[in-house]
C-alpha cells in the first residue's frame, strides 16, 4: 500500500511537470510550424532542449518550496514561465512606449522577482483546485501543440520525398560519363543575391565609381545589361523562373519552388550535352536562408563539401534559435552575437571560396557551375574593405551599401580567378545576375533599420552582364527580362531555338 | 497591522518599482555626471555662409557600450587654399538647455570631392565622424551644426537641417521642421 502510494505520488510529480513543459514547448514549436517550408527539424533540437530545461528546473525549484503539491508547483512554474516566454516581447514594448529608461540589468531581475511572486500567490490555491486548474491548461496547451504538429507533418514528410527524388536522380546524374562534348565552353552562372543594378549603385548611393566598374567589365569583354528587372524580389521565384525559362507565378509555395529549382529544364540539357554539373548553393547552404531547400541535381554539390576553416566551437543559438530566444528572458544574451558565429564564418568562407577557388576546380569539361552567394544580402557584416562589422549592423540597411561595394571587389575576384584559369583556346561563358536588387526589407518590427526615400522600383534592378566571347551575335539588350538568360545562351551554343519571352 | 499582512506584497512591489523605475534613471544620472559630453562653453559663433555640410547617418556601433557614431561632410569654401584637415572640426549639438561640442575625425570622401570639384578645394578628406556614449546625452531635441576653428583661433558654425531626438530609449536624426 505505501508503495503503491509512493508510486502514485511519484507519477504525480512527472505528470505535473507536463503543464510547464508543453508551456515552453509551444513558441518553439509555433514559429517552427509558420516557418516549416524554410527550416529543417535539426535546427529545433537545442533550442527545445534549453527551454525544456529551464522550465524544468523551475519547477524542480517549486517542488522543492511547496513540498507535496506537486500541481501547485507546477501552476507556480508556469507563472515565471509565462514571463520566461513573454519578458523579450515585453522589453521591446517599453522600448516602443519609451516613456523611461528600460534596461536589462534592472528588468530582468524585476522580471524574475514577479515570476516569484505570482507563483507564490498561485500556489495559494487550494490543491484539489490546483489539480483541476493544471488539467485544464495542460489539455488546452497539449491540443495547441497538437494542432501545430497538423501543420508540420505533411510538410516534413514532402521535404523528406523531395529530398529522396534529389539524391536519386542525382547520382544517376554524376554515373554518367561527361564526355564527347569537349566543344562546348564551360559556363559559370553567378548569383550575388540582393545585388542592386549598377543604377541604383549611382542614383540612390550617389556612387559614380560604379561607372568604372562597369566599363572595367566591359574592357574584360562583357556585355553590361542596364535596366534589368526580375519579376519579382523573390529568390525562390526567380531563381526557379530563370533556370526553367519560365515565367512561373510568384505566389507558389516555397516547397513548389524547391522542386522546380531542384529538377530543372537548364541541368537537364546541360546535361544531355554532356556538361558536369556544379552548384554552390548558399541559398541553401547559410543558416539564414532557406535549410529546408531540396539540394539540387548535379553531379557535385559544393556546399555540402565546404567546411568553415576556422570552424569555431558550436555556438548555443543559430538563427532559428535566436528568432525564439530574442522574445524570452533569454534576449539580454543574444545581443552580442558576432562573427565567432560559427554561421557567419561559413558565410566568409564560402563568399572567399567563390572568390578564389571556384574558377580552380579540376573538374571533367565541359561544367556548368552555378554559384549562389547570399551577398549583399543580409547579415551586412562586411565592410567596404572586407573588414567585419558590429552584430548592430547586419540588420541595418545603412550598411548595404558597403557590403555592396565589398561584393563588387568579390565580383572581380571571381571573375579574375575564372579567366586565368580558363582555356584561352575555350574561354568560359560567366553570366553575372542577382536575383533582385536590393529590397530594403526594414522597419518590420525586428529592430531593422531601413533605407530612406528608397524608390520601390529598385527592388527589382538588377545586376546582369555576360562574358561570352563563343557568342559576339548573342542578342543582350538594355532591359532584357532574366527568364531568358539560358535560352540567349542555349540558342548560341545548342541552336536550341528557345523563344525570348 | 494592515502593513503587517500585506507586508510581502509591499515589498515585492516596492522592488519592482525600484528596479524597473528608479534604478534605470539613478543609472543614467551617474552616466551624464561622471562622463559627460564635452560642453560648448560661451556664447555661439557667427554662422557663416562660406561652408558646407551635410549630415549622412546616425548610427549604433556598439550595443554594449552605448556607442553611437555620428557621420557626414562639411568644409569650409573660404579660404580656398584651406583644406579640411588644416582646421578642426566639431559637431554641436544644440538643445535649450545644452550645447555640446563633439570634436570630430576626418573619414575620406571620394564621392563629396567628385561633386564639388568645380570650387576648386582641396576635399578628399570632407567627410567627418564623430563616437559619443548615447547614455551621456540627456533627453532633448538638439540642432545638429558643425562648427569649424581656424588655426588662427576663429570659430564659425553652419547650421544643418537636421535634428537628433533623444528620448528615454531612442536616439534618431531626421530633418526639423522649417
């Protein structure tokens, strides 16, 4: 009978540990489910871990002062879990009233003190009480989790189905021998993602030294396309529209696009003509951009390969983590992330990567190598020299524009490292785009920092110029839409015939 | 006896409205005592119609340490053979109660010299930049102004159109009102 009793009391103290578990589980597993199609279930492991912890240790701290009222201590610990949750929210909104002074040294404390204090009076009430209360609220957590979970299943399960499809084709892809269509140059299709048309360069940031930019690229032997827009400022979309000549609508799912980039019309003529297929794809690859990405077919993946040469001891928070962690007590640590990222050094390495070894590679010819570098694009932690800016500024577009100027050195350099490598008897065709310009996506509640009086058309001007000296009659002109950046250059190689849109 | 049985209520509250109020305030009071901003001592120079200036960014270059950094141009059109580096520059910062004088460096503007090529200055290092404690500037609105001091001791000032609020949490420039 007593350890039958002793058994009860102890499912007693595990059972009531659920309430604030499930608590502290919800944020994550809500912003998990609004961001499905674009994160993958790695990043959530130490961000739930955490919280799991802390509300369990909470209510471990309660047990402890309310002895044998194991459901008052857990109503106590979701007090201060609440506060946990709330007190990053809660700070950004007396930012926003600004009637005093608000810091971290003299609100977290007070926010702990009230935790304290309201899980005090809480454990108040009676304990039959307690019990019914605590049922209520861990059913009523448990079914918010629940319905989440409706959200994210089907998700995950299509990303896993896509992602089987790529590595299938894709090895069959790499099984075929690149050969017998030595005649045909290599091409390099570079992505500078947010890179804004060298007219914004010069109306909006009142930079004329763009002009020599552009006529270095000219002397080198490009063709520079000015007035370029893409159809949209969406990555997914316009990366999908461009490698299947397609004007496709913009308001797809993200996991449509990720098919249609995934298995794409460009690679499989490429690959029919014999080319070795090479992506670097840091749309993919960055923390900060779309993990959940289905790899693309080709014969080498190059962001899978490449590990940071510094690679820094693991950090707590990745940006996942950080989205979460800046609403909760743990904000006050989350504000001095800095290049030790171990993120934002794979970023560097990747950006100098591109920049120096990508045009090196010894890889059976003809390749196609499609490199997407998410530069200019946020974090601005570039300078216009290369130097690494404050965490503060990778969120701020009044540092655009020097990772902008930074982008053009790393323009250059890639080009540089291209053409010395290159055979002068088959020179290489190098396309240079950005997906979109620049679209100053402040002001949005997150602490980012916007441009002023930035006209809305700049969003979609774009960089495009094209070294292609096997194709002098290729018809590039001003204003010419991006969807038909393969077809100009299909219809030159392959006399493919694909009509200009 | 009231206070006897609402006693941890009392102080329970009375910590937070310490904490949360009087502490933030007590905290920036020591700040703007013990490493105030530079003042402007006297009565302001003549502003003068032979310069120019403009004012780019206000910006947060360390979280931590509460440091802003303000940055622009500005120089002098007379006397000609004057370069920006050949006088100091100051931005002031001008409120009803306060006038501060931040002593500023010079930053290369290639692009300021572009444009104004046709006067015939010396401009590759127009641009200027001033680092300042955000906590040591008290609750105002301030003109911003440049103010230029000649080696010969002469002081003349511009006025910009802009202005810096500062509020409890926030610190911007934008343009004043006319």
């Amino acid at each position: 009978m007593t350890e039958n009793s002793a058994q009860h009391k102890l499912t007693d103290y595990l059972l009531a540990a659920l309430l604030p578990l499930l608590a502290v589980l919800y944020p994550i597993v809500f912003t998990y489910a609004n961001n499905v199609s674009i994160l993958t279930m790695a990043s959530l492991w130490r961000i739930l871990g955490i919280f799991a912890a802390i509300s369990l240790l909470v209510y471990l701290i309660w047990v402890l002062v309310l002895k044998k009222k194991p459901f008052s201590a857990a109503l106590a610990a979701l007090c201060f879990v609440l506060l946990f949750l709330t007190y990053g929210s809660i700070y950004q909104l007396l930012i926003k009233i600004d009637l005093l002074p608000v810091y971290h040294f003299s609100l977290l404390p007070a926010a702990v003190i009230l935790g304290g204090y309201l899980g005090w009076l809480v454990s108040k009430i009676p304990a039959e009480a307690g019990k019914k209360v605590w049922l209520i609220l861990t059913s009523m957590a448990a079914i918010l989790l629940v319905l989440n979970f409706v959200k994210i299943v089907p998700a995950e399960l299509q990303k896993k189905s896509q992602a089987a499809n790529g590595s299938t084709a894709s090895a069959a892809a790499s099984a075929k021998p690149a050969a017998g269509a030595q005649v045909y140059p290599d091409i390099y299709w570079l992505i500078f993602d947010e890179f804004s048309g060298f007219d914004v360069a010069s109306d909006y940031f009142n930079y004329p030294e763009i002009d020599q930019f552009s006529e270095h690229l000219q002397q080198m032997g490009f063709q520079v396309v000015e007035g370029s827009h893409s159809s949209s400022y969406l990555t997914l979309h316009q990366i999908a529209t461009r490698l299947n000549y397609e004007q496709l609508p913009a308001d797809l799912d993200e996991l449509a696009y990720y098919q249609k980039i995934s298995d794409n019309k460009v690679m499989h003529l490429l690959k029919s003509k014999g080319y070795t297929t090479v992506v670097m794809d840091e749309a993919r690859s960055a923390s900060f951009a779309f993990q959940a990405k289905t790899a693309i077919q080709a014969d080498i993946l190059l962001e899978d390969t490449l590990v940071s040469g510094q690679a820094a001891p693991e950090m707590v928070f990745n940006p996942f983590s950080l989205l979460v962690a800046e609403r909760t007590m743990l904000l006050p640590f989350t504000q001095n992330y800095d290049i030790e990222n171990v993120d934002l050094e794979k970023h560097r390495d990747t950006v100098y990567f591109v920049a120096d070894e990508l045009g090196k590679l010894d890889l059976p010819q003809p390749k196609f190598v499609y490199s997407h570098l998410l530069l200019p694009h946020m974090p601005f932690m570039f300078a216009e020299n290369g130097s690494y800016l404050q965490p503060s500024a990778y969120h701020d577009w009044n540092y655009y524009f020097g990772q902008y100027q930074f982008t053009l050195k790393i323009i250059d350099r890639t080009v540089q490292t291209i053409m010395e490598a290159a055979d002068p008897d088959n020179p290489p065709i190098i396309i240079l785009q950005s997906d979109h310009g620049a679209r100053n996506l402040g002001d949005n509640g997150n602490g980012e920092r916007s441009l002023i009086n930035y006209p809305d058309i700049y969003r979609t001007s774009i960089l495009y110029a094209v070294y292609a000296p096997a194709c002098p009659n290729m018809p590039l002109t001003d204003g010419i839409d991006p969807v038909n950046t393969f077809p100009l250059v299909f219809n030159c190689l392959f006399d493919s015939n694909i009509p200009l849109q | 006896m009231w206070f006897k049985k609402n006693k941890v209520h009392v102080i329970v509250w009375l910590s937070l409205g310490l904490l949360v109020i009087v502490s933030p305030l007590v905290y920036r009071m020591h700040i703007q005592r013990n490493s105030p901003l530079p003042q402007f001592e006297g009565a302001l120079p003549q502003v003068t119609t032979d310069a120019k200036m403009y004012v780019d960014a206000l910006r947060e270059v360390d979280e931590t340490e509460h440091l802003y950094r303000l940055e622009g141009w500005g120089f002098l059109t007379e006397p000609v053979n004057l370069a920006p580096d050949d006088y100091e520059r100051s931005v002031l910062l001008v409120s009803d109660q306060h006038v501060f004088a931040l002593p500023a460096s010079s930053v290369p503007r290639a692009d300021v010299a572009a444009v104004f090529k046709d006067l015939g200055l010396n401009l590759k290092n127009a641009g200027y930049s001033v680092s300042f404690n955000i906590e040591a500037l008290p609750q105002a609105r301030y003109s911003i102004a440049l103010l230029f001091t000649l080696p010969d001791g002469t002081q003349a000032r511009l006025d910009s159109k802009f202005v810096l609020d500062r509020t409890a949490n926030t610190a911007v420039i934008s343009l004043g009102e006319d």
